[in-house]
C-alpha cells in the first residue's frame, strides 16, 4: 500500500503540491478532476487503481492495482493560452529526469509524451484542460507509470514495460512521485520565462528525430522522416518532399534491417 506519510515527507517546502487525496479505487483520478468543484492549483490525486482509466486516443489505460503509479496533478496556469502546449514538455521532461536520476539509466521521450526505456514504453501522459470563457480553468496532468507490474496482457507485451521488469529490482513508488513532484515543482515556474532550456533537454532526450516514422492521427496515416518538433509541440514530417505539420497520433518507428 502506498505510504502517504513518507511520501509527504519527502516534498520539498517549496512543493507545487498544495492537497493530496488518496483513493483505494476511483474511476479515473483525470476525471475526478475534472468533476471536481474546488479544485485548486495543485491538487494531487493518486488512486491504487482505476476502473474507468483513461488513454490518449480515446483509449484505455489499464494498470494492475497498488503496483503502479496512477495520478492526476491540476493546475490552473497563470500563463498565456498560446503557451500552454509548453507544460506537457515541462512534465515530460520531469518524469524522464526523474527516472534517469533514481536507475541512472537514461530514457527517452517519444513524441507526443511517452516515455521509453529501450524503446518501450512505461509512462503515458493525459493532459486535459478546461476553460471558462478564454481563461484556463482546469489544467489536468494525468500520468500512469509502470513500476511494480511484471505481467501485461499479451497484446502489450512487445512494446510495454515497467521498471522492474526492465532493471529486475523494485522501486520505491513514494520516492518516484516525490522526487517527480519535486523536480517539476522546480522547472515548472520556467515554463514561460526560460522555456529554451526545457525545450532544448526535451529535444536532446527526444528518440524520433531524424528517425522514419508512420504517425496515424485516427483519420489519416502519414510516413516520412521527423524532421522537428516545434516549441508549440507541432511534429514536422518530411514525407518526400512534402512537409507535414502534425499535432497529435499514434507514432510507430520503421525500423530498417
Ligand atoms: C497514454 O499514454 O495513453 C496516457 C495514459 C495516461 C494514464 C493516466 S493514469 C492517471 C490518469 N488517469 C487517467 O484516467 N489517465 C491518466
């Protein structure tokens, strides 16, 4: 069971997380956010497990229960609108600093915000927001990470992995989300007024540029070479000649023996 005392614990002072509420099982802890009447910046909710858990794409996301990492920080952004894409590259880059930081081992982040340890995946991100009129009033960071989960369903099993199926050891989830919380409590506040910086270790840490990929967005199917993400989050793709601008989609990597 999750130690929430150890947990808190371990926040800096300075922490972006301001509540923590904890559930034994929710439905998904991204809509209990987004349900929520008094939300407020930096509300953080962990659940040992979701019976409606929700992907990207309209998918499911399924994780066994108190073996993981299921959680839902919200924020509500004193920042501009056109800006607000930046956050997802501030969280990703977190999440991948933290882990390369507790294996010492060092991860990549696949466009849009999944995070990869040999090109497998163990961390997703929902990002979800809400507005009133033109100003944000829900900002939601729902992140599922693999951590203690050795065993998944047969149809995820080549592309799908956990720390301790990866580095054959157990983690400390407190730790993990502490030293996340912490870290991104840290770079969040240069998310508008030192961007370059995260934008840049976003990019050193990004496993598709110059790669062949197909991307399908649920409407169509795209093939060509990354040729750069864009601070606004755009995938530009060179399909023979023909430049792509891409917002979001399924991203698979040709590999060429
Ligand atoms: C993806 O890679 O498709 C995104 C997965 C996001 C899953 C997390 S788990 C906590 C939060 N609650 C949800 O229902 N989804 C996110």
């Amino acid at each position: 069971m999750f130690n929430t005392n150890y947990f808190l614990s371990r926040l800096d002072t300075n922490s972006i997380c301001k509540s923590f509420e904890y559930f034994d099982e929710i439905n998904s802890t991204n809509t209990y956010l987004l349900e929520k009447e008094e939300f407020r910046n930096g509300d953080l909710v962990l659940a040992e497990f979701q019976t409606a858990g929700r992907g990207r794409q309209q998918r499911k996301w399924l994780a066994m229960k108190e073996l993981n990492l299921t959680f839902s920080l919200g924020l509500i952004p004193k920042i501009q609108p056109e800006y607000l894409s930046r956050i997802n590259f501030t969280v990703a880059l977190a999440i991948a600093e933290t882990i390369d930081e507790i294996t010492n081992f060092t991860t990549e982040i696949k466009w849009p915000n999944d995070i990869l340890l040999n090109g497998k995946k163990f961390c997703g991100m929902l990002i979800e927001t809400q507005f009133e009129g033109l100003t944000i009033s829900k900002f939601v960071i729902g992140i599922g990470l693999n951590i203690l989960q050795t065993d998944f369903p047969d149809e995820y099993k080549s592309r799908t992995t956990s720390l301790k199926l990866f580095f054959n050891k157990d983690f400390s989830r407190e730790e993990i989300l502490s030293c996340f919380i912490n870290k991104f409590s840290e770079i969040y506040k240069f998310t508008e007024s030192d961007f370059d910086k995260i934008y840049k270790k976003w990019l050193s840490k990004c496993s598709l540029l110059g790669k062949e990929i197909s991307l399908s967005n649920g409407i169509e199917k795209f093939r060509g070479i990354v040729k750069n993400v864009e601070q606004d989050g755009t995938l530009i793709l060179n399909s023979n000649g023909i430049i792509h601008k891409l917002n979001s989609g399924d991203v698979t990597i040709i590999k060429k023996d």
